[in-house]
C-alpha cells in the first residue's frame, strides 16, 4: 500500500472498541440500519405465526380478543413502519454510494441521526407488546374508534413512536435525493446512472409527498387525544373521514413507496445474470417516474366504501387501473433482458422469479379491487388480506431476499449457500402459496379481516386450518435463510471480487471491503462500466482517477452537476461523532416521555435536543475550509466550499422545505375539507380569529422576510454592521408576526375544544408560531455564526440557507394569515 | 350455529352480489390467462440457453408490456364503470327503507313507516324478495360497516354521516351480515342475520314488530325480574315499563333467531350461557354478567324473553 | 434549448393538475351544491374543458420530446456519454410519460362520460 492509500485509509478509518457506535459512514450505518430493519421483519413474522395460530381453529382461545387486536395491529405496524421502508433506506445507504462510485452520502450524521431515531423509536414501539399497552386500533387507527373509545397509551405510543421514525424516514428521503442528483461520478449523465438510483430517486421523492400528510395527520390526532380539539368527533363538528384521506395518501404511496426499491433491486440482478444491459432502459426509467405520479392519484381506493360519490370512485378506480400500465412494462423489460442475454442462473434469479410469479397475482387482484363494485365485496375480507400479501411479499420481501443472496459476498466477502438457498427458496414458495392463496376463497365466502376469530361451520375452518400450516412452511423456509447468514464461514473460502460478474460500480468494493468506498472515484462513460471500459478496475484501483488521495486527513468526496454530473465541488463529509446518536436519543424522549404525559422529561429532553442539534450543526457544517481550492486529481481543480444551489445543503434545506410545505397544506386542506362536509362554516355564531390581527402578522412576517433578503445582501460587506441591525430587527419582526397571529384567536376567545372550526384555526395558528419560532432561532444562528467568525463575507452558506427557509417560511405565514382572516369572508 | 344461513359472496341471492360474482368469475379467469402467460414468458426465458435478437424484445416489451394491458385495462375499465351507475344509484321511491345504526356492538334497527313512525328491532332483517330495498346507515360511537355477502357490496357507517345503500333480494333464505370494518375488541362478534322471505310473509312480520310484546299471566314472573334486575335500564319491551335505549329492543326477542347479535343461536341454552358468562361468550360488551342470578332465576329470565314473541 | 430533469415530470405534473381539478370539482360540487336527484351536468362540462386543456398541453410536451429523442441519426437505447444522447434520452423518457399521462388522462375523462349523476 502506498503513501496516498495509507493517508485515506487513516481518513476513513472506522473507530475501533466502543467508539465504532459513533461511526457515521455509510457503509456502517447502512449495515446497522439493515441488521435492525430485518430483526423488526422477524419480529412481525413471528407476530404472524402467533395470529395464525389463534386462526388455525374456529372459536379458538389462543388469543383473547383485546391481545389479538393489539398483534395485528403491531404486525401491521411493524412490517409497514419498521421494515418495509426502512429496509429500502437501509439498503439505499449501504449500497448507492457504492453504486455512484461516492465515498459515502452527502449528510453521513444525518443518516446516522435517521438510524439511531429508528432503532430508539422502533424498540419503544414494540416494546409496548410486552406490557399489554400497544396499539389496538390497526395500522390505520381509524378515529373516532382510536380517538375516544380507546384511553390507554396504545395509540399514543403509535402516534408519537411512529411519528418519530417517519420523521427518521423524512430524513433519509433527503439525503438520498441529494445523493442521487450531486454525488454521482464525473461522466455518468442522467442516461447512465444505475436503475436503482432512479428508483431510489422516485422513491424518496415519494416519500416526500407521501410521509407529511401522515404526520399532519397524526397532529392532529394527538391534539385530539391530549388536548380534546375535536378534528374527527363527529359532535363538535370534527369528521373522521378527514384521518383517512390523509392516512391514505400516505397509505397508497406507501405501497409503492416499498415496492420500488426492491424492484429496483431485481433491475440491479437480472442484467447481471442475464448477462447483458437492461433492455428498455428508457422504458424503466418511464415505469418509475410514472409509477410515482400515478400512485398519489390512488389513495381514495382504500375508502370506496366509505360512501363516497360514484364519480369520486370512479376517477380513482381510472387511476388505480392506469397505474398497472407501467407496473406492467417494468415486468416484461426484465423478461425482455432475460430473452436477450444468456442466462446464468442462480438462487438469486430463483427469487427473483418467484417474486415476478407471486407479485403479478398481487397485481391481477390488486386490478380486481380497483374495479369498485367488485372492491364492495372484497374489502375488508380476506381476499385483501391475500391480495396485499401477494403484493408486499411478492414485491418487496423475495426481491429482498434475492438482493440478500446477491449482495451478501460484497458486504461480507464470504457466499451465501445455493443448495440452502434453494431448499429455502422451495420451501418459502410453497409455504406463502399454501398459506396466502387460500385466503382468496376464505374472503370470497365471507369472511371479514381483523377478527380475532371466526364462527365453525361457515366453511372457513379447513380454509384457515390450511393457511396456518402454510405460514409454518413460509417460516421454515425464513429458519433456513437465517441460518445460511448466520451460520460461521471461517472455513468458508472468500469470495472472489465481483464475484456475479457484474458491470456497475459497487462491484468495484475490494474483498475484504476497505473503509473508503472506491480507492479513485471513476469518470463513468457507460451503463455498465465493468463491462465496456477498458482497464477499469486497474485504473481504479491505481488511483488513476479523481481524489486518490487525502493529503489534508479529511474526508473527501466529488460533487457533480444534475444533469451532466461534471465535478463542482470537493466535499469534505464529517467523520465519526456521537452527536447524532445523543440528539436522536434526546428527540426520541420529547416523543417517548411524551407518551405518557411527563411533560417535564419531555420538556428537558427537548431542550437537550435542541442543544446537541445546534452544537451538531455548529461544529459540523458550513466549515470554512483551509483552502478554497483543491486538486483532486487529473489536473482537476475545484472549490471547498460552495453556497447556494450548487451546495448539498441548500439542496437539502430545500428538499426539507418541500416535505415540510407538503405537511402544512395538509392542515389547510384539513381546514377546506370542513368547510365542503358543513352547510355553514365557519358556524354562524362562532367568533373567527377576525381580520386585523392575522394580515398584522402576515405584514410583519413580509417584513421579516424583506429583512432577511436585505440581510443575505449586507453579508456579503466586509463589515457586518449593518448585516447585524438587518438580520436582529427581523428577529424583531419575527416576534411581532407570531404575537400578531396568535392575538387572533386569543382576543377573540376561540376555544379550539368547542368546535372543529376553532380547532382548525387554533392547528394552523400553531403550526405557523412553532415555524416563526424556529425561523427566529436560525436568525440568530446566522448572527452568531457570523460573530463567531464561522460565515464571513465570502463564506455565506448559513445566511443562503436561512434565506431559503424564509422563503418557505413567508409561504407559511401568508397562507395561514390569509386563510383565516379573508376565508370567512367568503365562505 | 344455523349452518344453513350463507355468509358467502358467491353463493349470491341478490342483484348486485350476483353481477358481482358474476365480474369476478371473469376477471379470475382473465387473470389466470394472463399469468399463466407471462410468467410462461419468464420461466421460458430463464431456461431457454438461446440469445434472443434485441429487435424482437423490443417489440415484446412495447406489445407485451404497453399496448395490450392498456387495452385489457381500457376494457375492464368501462364495463367496472358502466356497472356503477345501477349499483349506486338510490332505490325508487316507496320502497321500505330501513335505518341501521351501528352500536359497539350491535345493530339498532328501524324500520320507516310509510306514515313516518319507526317500527323498532334489532340485530335481525327481514327483508321481503324481489323488492329493491333502501338502508340509511349511521353509527353511534366507532366506524362500523354494514355488510351481508349474499345481497351486495357493503357499505361503512361512520359516525356524523349518514351512508345509503341498495339491496335487492332475488332469493329467499335466511343470510348472515357481519360488520366489516374493524371496531374494537367485540369486531369479530358484531354479526346479524337476515331472512329474505315473501312478501305476505315479510307484511305480518312487520306487522307483528309493531305490536308490543303480548303479556299473559305466566310471563308476570319473569317481567318483574327482568325490571328489578335492572335489564330495563338498558333494554325496552315495548308493553311494558322498560324503556331503556342503550342496548338492543328486546320487544319481540323470543322470536329472533340469535343472541348477542347473532353470535349464539337463539336456544335457552344458549342464552342462560349469555346471561351468566356474557364476556366469555363476547369480550368487551358493555352488557353486564349476572353472576349473582341463582340458576332458577336464569330459567324464569330465559322463560320470559322466549315468551316475547 | 438544453433540457433538465424537471422535463420528465412536465406532462405527469398536467396528468396531476387534471386529476386533481376533476376530483375536487366533483367531491365540492356534490357536497355542496347538487341537487337531491345528484345531476352531475355542471361537473361534466368543467371536467370536458380541464380535458382538453390538459391533453393540449400533454401533446405539445410529446411533440417536443419526440422531437429530442429523434435528433440526430443515433437510435436506442441512448446510453452514449455524450450531451447528445443524454438530451435524447431524456426526450424519450419524457415522450413515453407524455402517452401515459395522456392515457392516465383520458381514463380520468371516461368517467365523466360514462357517470351522470352524484350518486
């Protein structure tokens, strides 16, 4: 090893004894995010053999009725909140760096925040199964139901527990977008990047869009619980109906949202095992982007019964039936691949076919349901419950599998077995069948989902009797696929490198893996650049390409441009920290402790997340760097430091701003949506928040927006005088427009306990002030940094960034303002 | 359990259920076709050791994965839409129309006078063949939904709403419904039944249920128990002074064919086994158990309520 | 004229705002305003203008896309790593959202002229 590979082996080094857990690379955090991901899958399975046992026999008392509504509940949640999704993410971190020839992802804490987040929150959540206290509303908690009839703790731990991983989830989404559009290698345009970054780009826009209305949602469900605003109590004016559409735009979505990205591993293996390039690349590329449109046009399908307009159905059944069509020409681009190359065949390919065999019954039926009048039977039955299984195991868990088979060697160096492979294979296909298809017919004669058990002689006995035994089979098959990864394979020679003969980047990873992703980071010309560039591993390997080395002991990677992925930046990424740990833990206690109402825990554990944060985000970002300057190689030059829409980190204040914009218009349409379900709202007799005081605080909130443009403007003097002035008379005006907003409702006595109207004002008035308030605080990190010497005149990306907040910040104020003062006036 | 009654969707005796059965029997078909195809394509495709020309694929994909499921999709599309109107469409006017509501964890059901009285029961409708007939769905606490398989699709009962819902019955029998919509810990007992029958039958049911309970002598006994047991403060018999309306009408009890919204079938056996272990027999309903009632005082209970024909 | 990413989403963004103006015509005026016999004729007539609004727009993105994916005499798959096939790539791509958009659209459609009533 030379001088050069030993300094960025010391930079990437990971940290040995018990700092390796304040390790932030990708490939750590990847790797602990998948290990957790796939124990909650185990967890939800056995929570799945423990109902099918109770269902095995009618009229049987396994289970009593409250501890098999908490299972479902809990295996529902499980497998939807804290494996599906994650799992895509884990997977994400681990693997697209190494797929982008990247040295790790541009917010290596904040993926580690986003795991520390998920593990703390997802063991409180399931945690609460082994007191009797979890959750037994169903993964959807239909209100009034979770709302008023159900006092314990269950559904707050579901509310604020998995709230908290959303939020998790949110964050990941982030740093993935980021990831996929400026950190791929010089070379790789929009035409060559992998399949999977596209899906994972679609998929974490997705998530986006997707996840904020969920987290409105489950605002306002908690106000209600612990504050009695009254959004879905029928009584005072609330509507159920309100929880489940924002439920299901999530829940639709969401679907997908797991689907993708294990597609996107079978557009990863099939080429490979084909071997030659994906056929209809453009057409996948179609299907993804497609896909994630049409899938936010779906989301009423979960409530045709809920006594909807026909035409409402019917313009959802039209797009549930639309969003087959790309669904579709994915399936036949893999078949097309498969005809084309010479296959090689493998336990992987095993699996991937035997997710193509079971998803597209999934997909038949799924296009049955989407048909309404059939949908009037099939809901709520067990033909659904066969249905979404056919869909997530077909669809998500076998190509997950097959992408553990195909992977396995590039994580680990050692292959997994074929011949346990196969036995698991067989053994997990016939066992889901024998399990899942059966419950077609069970839901066809009449039996409803979600009970805890059933009446003898309907002729659902033998019918269950044969599914239980079936999910027994599907979990010998699991037994069997986790020992082929556990079981020791000291004797077991390495794998050799790449061992599939693959043609993208990740296969690059030498075995043993070394901590820093790729020794150069490649100019790509191809799709599969294993394949068709000539000496390119030598090339890498030598050092041949960009940032060989790491002269200063920092951690570096390339930024590129969007579309043509020309280098822009040398990107310094932090190295290993236990902060992100520490403000996880502390977040997740503001969510835990505020569960059980213990305010006071809550409070301090808020304030002590606050800190870290600040102090995470003050010694880790925005560095002034020693140069500006750097060569990274082949006569390369570029710049340390960049603001503005070429950095990552306006990138992601923006992206974040765009999931955070998504939530609060989700309040508004909440506000809307009881305007079109009442004769007169606002009620006649009700006093609103009144005119004057609301565009008072829209007026100001332009003001401190004006003040911060101003403020961006003046930074860039070398004396900072006037910046200051500038940006604390807008902290000033900041102040003013959050007292004005709240002196609204407040003059005006409204009482968001009385009546959903005032409640909806009251969540809006909220909501803004918590932003003012947040928007306050970066001001006065921006002074601060600017104090301190950390943002200078030239060195401006705070103030850029807090810019950018203000931007969407004006949007929230105004909207709110605007809402509430003139909506009356109209309605 | 009344083995006879069907809870199928298949088994139809209804016009919407049998257009609906009839859909699905040819979507399953089509389905089948079409996997059998593709994933004929994959396996073939897997095992074939022939490279196949890249021009050939294209065609595939752009056949195989675009044009034809677009138009099997189009097609299915419309015939699903064309189906909607009828289905959705409110019965005529005159027809009996019955309110149900939804109660944790049972059915309140009223049938509408042509004169604007309600005629009151519960956990049991009857339904008169031939004849379209309009429910006005509600709920009083949770989502509930309100669904008999062999009639037709099912329609939610969410709390502050009032949901429609058109059944027509072509053939008589008696059927199970169920409640559809998961609604706490007694969802899976939440059950009714219903008897389609003729319509002369269907006019003297009615006409009983109108009537209040006959009293005779033998039955004074047991009516006292009943009102000093305190079952009055829940339950109404109609002819007598208990007037409770938390818990079903019990006016014409003798005559239904289940307890416990048709969870047991409705034998004295069963209901001195409802009456003592209330909670084994269905966790979570607000009914008291009468433990304390000595075995002789469950008969004389169990006399009086079959009494109430 | 070189194109970016946000091209591809062009005519799936029309699908969207169509979608969206249907569905909330629809679900404002029934509530709102329809009468108890549900004639749906006002909605149906929005939805008709909203159709031929969004399909103008979708097609004129096809045309451009096609136009950038024929450029040139390269054919697929585009996978050169040059500005050219990158731009050609992305009009192809683009050119396909633009038919199912299209398609995704006109399935909107049908249901206003398959469906009369509020019912």
């Amino acid at each position: 090893m030379n001088e050069s590979a030993e300094r960025l082996l010391k930079a990437w080094r990971t940290p040995k004894g018990w700092r390796y857990w304040s390790a932030v690379n990708n490939s750590k955090i990847g790797l602990w995010y998948t290990i957790t991901a796939f124990g909650f899958l185990l967890f939800g399975g056995l929570l799945a053999l423990v109902m099918r046992i109770q269902l095995a026999f009618p009229e049987n008392d396994f289970l009593t009725a409250d501890q098999y509504n908490q299972v479902f509940t809990m295996h529902g949640s499980v497998m939807m909140f804290l494996f599906a999704v994650p799992i895509l993410e884990a997977i994400s971190i681990l693997l697209l760096p190494e797929m982008m020839g990247a040295r790790d992802l541009p917010f290596p804490r904040l993926s580690a925040y986003g795991f520390w987040a998920f593990l703390i929150g997802g063991v409180f959540v399931c945690g609460s199964l082994f007191f009797g206290a979890g959750p037994r509303g169903g993964w959807f908690m239909y209100p009034p139901m979770t709302t008023q009839y159900q006092t314990g703790v269950g559904a707050d731990i579901w509310l604020l527990g998995l709230s908290f991983i959303e939020i998790a989830s949110i964050a990941a989404a982030v740093e993935l977008i980021v990831g996929v559009l400026k950190c791929r290698p010089p070379g790789m345009r929009l035409n060559l990047i992998p399949l999977y970054a596209w899906y994972i780009l679609v998929v974490a826009v997705m998530i986006l869009f997707a996840f904020p209305p969920l987290i409105a949602g489950d605002l306002l469900m908690e106000l209600e619980r612990a504050l009695d605003w009254p959004f879905f109590d029928a009584s005072r004016g609330g509507d159920p109906m309100l929880w489940q559409h924002l439920f299901w735009i999530f829940g639709h979505p969401e679907v997908y949202i797991v689907f993708l990205p294990s597609i996107a591993l079978v557009a990863m293996i099939v080429p490979t095992f084909a071997r030659t390039p994906m056929v209809g690349y453009g057409w996948i590329v179609l299907a993804a982007v497609g896909t994630g449109f049409l899938s936010f046009g779906l989301w009423v399908h979960h409530m045709f019964t809920t006594g909807l307009p026909g035409i409402t159905i019917g313009i959802f059944s039209a797009a549930s039936q639309a969003v087959a069509i790309p669904t579709g020409i994915q399936i036949f681009c893999f078949i097309a691949t498969l005809l084309v190359g010479r296959v090689t065949r493998s336990v992987c390919l095993l699996f991937v076919l035997a997710g193509l065999a079971t998803f597209i019954i999934g997909g038949l039926t799924g296009v049955m349901v989407a048909i309404a009048p059939f949908d009037y039977q099939a809901h709520d039955t067990y033909f659904i419950v066969g249905h979404l299984h056919y869909v997530l195991v077909g669809g998500t868990i076998f190509p997950i599998v097959a992408g553990f088979y195909y992977f396995y060697p590039l994580i680990t160096g050692k292959q997994l077995s074929e011949r346990l492979g196969t036995i698991a294979f067989w053994l997990m296909m016939i066992g889901f069948n024998v399990s899942f298809f059966p419950m077609h017919i069970t839901g066809m004669i009449g039996m409803p989902r979600r009970v805890y058990t059933y009446p003898a002689g309907m002729g659902f006995d033998n019918l269950n009797l044969i599914s239980s035994v079936g999910a027994f089979v599907l979990a010998g098959g699991f037994v069997v696929f986790l020992w082929d990864l556990l079981r020791p394979k000291g004797g077991q020679p390495t794998a050799p490198r790449n061992v599939w003969n693959a043609g993208t980047l990740e296969w690059l990873a030498e075995v043993p893996d070394q901590p820093w992703g790729v020794r150069s980071i490649p100019i790509v010309e191809s799709r599969y650049p294993l394949w068709d560039q000539e000496n390119f591993v030598r090339d890498v390997d030598e050092g041949n390409f960009y940032l060989p080395d790491a002269e200063e002991g920092l951690r570096e990677t390339l930024v590129t441009s969007t579309v043509e992925a020309t280098p822009i930046q040398c990107l310094r990424v932090p190295g290993p920290t236990f902060l992100p740990m520490w403000a996880a833990a502390f977040t997740g206690g503001v969510f835990i402790f505020g569960t059980f109402h213990w305010y006071i825990m809550a409070g301090v554990s808020g304030v002590l997340a606050f800190f870290t944060i600040l102090a995470w985000l003050w010694t880790g970002t925005a560095i002034i760097p020693e140069k500006t300057e750097k060569n990274v190689g082949l006569g390369l030059t570029l710049p340390t430091y960049v603001s503005g829409p070429a950095a990552v980190g306006w990138w992601a204040m923006f992206i974040t701003m765009l999931g955070d914009m998504t939530a609060f218009m989700s309040l508004v349409f909440g506000y809307f949506f009881y305007w079109t379900v009442h004769e007169d709202f606002p009620p006649k007799d009700v006093e609103g928040p009144g005119v004057l005081w609301p565009l008072v605080s829209v007026f100001c909130a332009l003001a401190a927006w004006g003040l911060m443009l101003l403020s961006r403007k003046l930074n860039s003097r070398k004396n900072g005088s006037l910046f200051y002035v500038s940006t604390l008379t807008s902290v000033l005006m900041t102040f003013a427009a959050a007292g004005a907003l709240i002196a609204g409702p407040w003059l005006h006595n409204m009482d968001p306990t009385e009546h959903v109207y005032q409640a909806s004002v009251c969540v809006l008035v909220l909501w803004t002030v918590i932003h003012l308030a947040l928007g306050a605080v970066m001001q006065l990190y921006a002074v601060a940094r600017r104090a301190a010497g950390k943002m200078t005149h030239r060195f401006n990306a705070d103030i850029v960034n807090v810019t950018l907040y203000w931007h969407f910040m004006m949007l929230t104020a105004g909207i709110t303002g605007l809402t509430i003062a003139l909506f009356p006036l109209v309605s | 359990m009344n083995i006879s009654a069907s809870q199928s969707a298949l088994d139809f005796a209804g016009k919407g259920a049998e257009r609906i059965a009839e859909l699905f029997y040819w979507m399953t078909g089509g389905a089948i076709v079409i996997w059998i195809v593709v994933i004929g394509l994959a396996v073939y495709a897997v095992m074939s050791r022939r490279a196949h020309p890249v021009r050939m694929t294209h065609w595939l994909v752009i056949g195989g994965g675009a044009v034809i499921p677009t138009i099997t999709l189009t097609a299915l599309l419309s015939y699903g839409l064309a189906m909607l109107p009828e289905l959705q469409e409110p019965a005529p006017k005159g027809s009996t129309t019955i309110e149900v509501a939804g109660v944790r964890w049972w059915w309140r059901v009223n049938y509408l006078d042509p004169s604007g009285g309600r005629i009151v029961t519960a956990n049991e409708i009857y339904l008169p063949v031939d004849q379209p007939v309009e429910f006005k769905l509600t709920s009083e606490d949770v989502i509930h939904s309100f669904w008999i398989p062999s009639l037709g699709g099912k329609i939610d009962m969410v709390p502050g709403r009032t949901n429609r819902l058109k059944l027509h019955p072509t053939r008589e029998g008696v059927f199970h419904g169920v409640c559809a919509e998961f609604c706490g810990e007694a969802h899976a007992q939440m059950r009714f039944r219903v008897v389609v029958t003729d319509q002369n039958a269907f006019d003297e049911w009615l006409e009983t249920q109108s009537q209040a309970s006959k009293s005779s002598s033998e039955m004074a006994e047991g009516e006292a128990m009943f009102l000093s047991r305190g079952c009055s403060a829940c339950h109404t018999i109609r002819g007598t002074s208990a007037d409770g309306m938390v818990g079903p009408d019990l006016t014409h009890f003798g005559s239904r064919l289940s307890i416990a919204a048709g969870v047991l079938d409705n034998t004295p056996q069963n209901l001195a086994r409802w009456l003592v272990d209330t909670h084994g027999v269905k966790p979570g309903v607000e009914m008291p158990a009468f433990e304390s009632l000595s075995g002789e005082e469950v008969d004389t209970l169990v006399r009086y309520l079959g009494a109430l024909q | 004229m070189k194109i970016k990413l946000w091209w591809l989403t062009f005519s799936p963004l029309c699908w969207a705002g169509h979608f969206l103006a249907s569905y909330l015509t629809t679900a404002i005026y029934c509530a709102k305003f329809a009468s108890p016999e549900g004639d749906a004729l006002p909605v149906r007539i929005a939805v008709a203008v909203f159709t031929i609004v969004a399909l103008s727009l979708i097609t004129f993105f096809g045309v451009r896309s096609l136009r950038l994916h024929r450029r040139g005499d390269a054919t697929l798959p585009h996978d050169d790593d040059t500005v050219d096939d990158e731009q050609r790539f992305l009009g192809f791509a683009a050119l396909l959202l633009a038919i199912l958009s299209g398609i995704a659209t006109l399935y909107t459609a049908l249901v206003f002229v398959l469906m009369e009533t509020c019912h």
